[in-house]
C-alpha cells in the first residue's frame, strides 16, 4: 500500500479534504469496483461519485474491497456524492440522498453536493442538505457548477454556507471571479476535469513548464 498521496485543504467547517482524489465520471459501472479498489490501494483518499454516473454501487463495493485490502479505517477516507438536481422537493432530496447512501453502502458522506443549480430552483434542496448535516448524515455539504448569481442566492437562504464549489477548473479555463468570490466567502474551490480530460497533457506550453521543473505534464497542472 501506497502512503496518500496528498495534501489536505481545511474547510469552513473544520473538515478536512484530501486535496487530490479519484471522480469515478464514465466508469462503467462493471469496472468501478476495481478502479476504487485500486485507487485506495495506492493511495487515493478521496473518491468522487454522483447519482447520475450511474455507478454509487460499484464505488462503494470498491471502497469496501479497498479497506479490507489495505486494513484502513473508513473515516481515513473522504466519499463524495451529489445530487442530481432536478426541482427536487425537501422530501425528494432526503429520498435521494438515502438512496445514494444505500447504493455505497455507508453510513455517512464526507460530503454531499448540489451537483448543478439547474434553474435556480435549489432552495428546498439545500435546506434538506443542511437537515441531513445537523443529523450527522453528511459531515459537510456543499454545491457543484454553481455561478455567482446560484451562490448568492443561496447564501440569501442558506444557514449553513457550503463548505465547496466544484467547478471546471483548468488553465484554458480559469474561472478567476467566481474564485474571488468564494474565497471572499470562505468556500473552497475543488476542481473537476483539471487536466481538461486529457487535452493539456500535450499543451506545448504545459509540456515547457513540467521539462523546467523535471515533473509531469499532470504533476503540473494538477497542481
């Protein structure tokens, strides 16, 4: 077994993050159990799932396979779901979230997401969220794909603010206001597709800076 691989990012309220993970996004669900497996065992703490990849059941046989595989604790890693949201009611969002957790086969979530805003209608949703959070279902909650306008919204709202934004996040995409804002509010930005699915790794600049600093095209860019 690999020692983790990263470093961890503190949260607005206190819970850490690993500040690299694995988002299991179209991986079939036949091989999701192998790839989490994996992952863990060489040294991925963070593991990224959403309702609709179609693939919780999967992530959570691999997070079982991978803690007896390597004797680990569940609380050292870090398990993320989201919400696919669909004008989803108070009640429908505490349905959904039991049926993600039932999928991982879990007790809790590290985190649990706004997966997008949708039109804007998230209000009943996030006040479910923040329910599931005082009940120590979900250590943190947060948003994903959310602009200015979605989160000032919601914290007009909210009681809990969320503790991150997951955004598309890359060099040919930077999102620097939307950055400003949540880091003026606290919320960590976590980045999704940071490699830009695999088109930067042959970038000619990014390949000039990972020469320079004898580091991978990935190395650079994920950090």
């Amino acid at each position: 077994m690999i020692e983790k691989l990263s470093d961890t990012v503190t949260l607005n309220n206190g819970s850490e993050i690993p500040g690299l993970g694995l988002g299991v996004f179209q991986i079939p669900e036949a091989d999701t159990a192998e790839v989490v497996k994996q992952a863990i065992i060489n040294g991925y703490r963070l593991i990224d799932t959403a309702a609709i990849y179609g693939n919780e059941t999967g992530t959570g046989t691999g997070i079982k396979q991978g803690l007896q595989e390597t004797g680990l604790a569940r609380e050292e890693l870090f398990v993320t779901s989201k919400l696919w949201n669909d004008h989803l009611t108070y009640d429908e969002t505490i349905h959904a979230f039991n049926e993600s957790l039932a999928r991982l086969n879990l007790e809790y979530l590290d985190l649990y997401l706004i997966h997008w805003p949708g039109n804007q209608a998230f209000q009943e949703s996030w006040r479910a969220l923040e329910d599931l959070y005082a009940a120590g279902k979900i250590k943190a909650i947060g948003v994903s794909n959310f602009q200015i306008h979605h989160l000032e919204q919601l914290l007009a709202i909210a009681k809990v603010v969320p503790v991150i934004n997951q955004i598309e996040l890359h060099p040919k995409l930077t999102q620097q206001d939307l950055r400003a804002f949540c880091g003026e509010k606290a919320i960590a930005i976590q980045a999704w597709s940071p490699l830009m699915q695999g088109k930067l790794l042959k970038d000619d600049t990014v390949l000039a800076i990972a020469d320079a600093q004898q580091k991978s095209a990935a190395q650079v860019l994920l950090r």
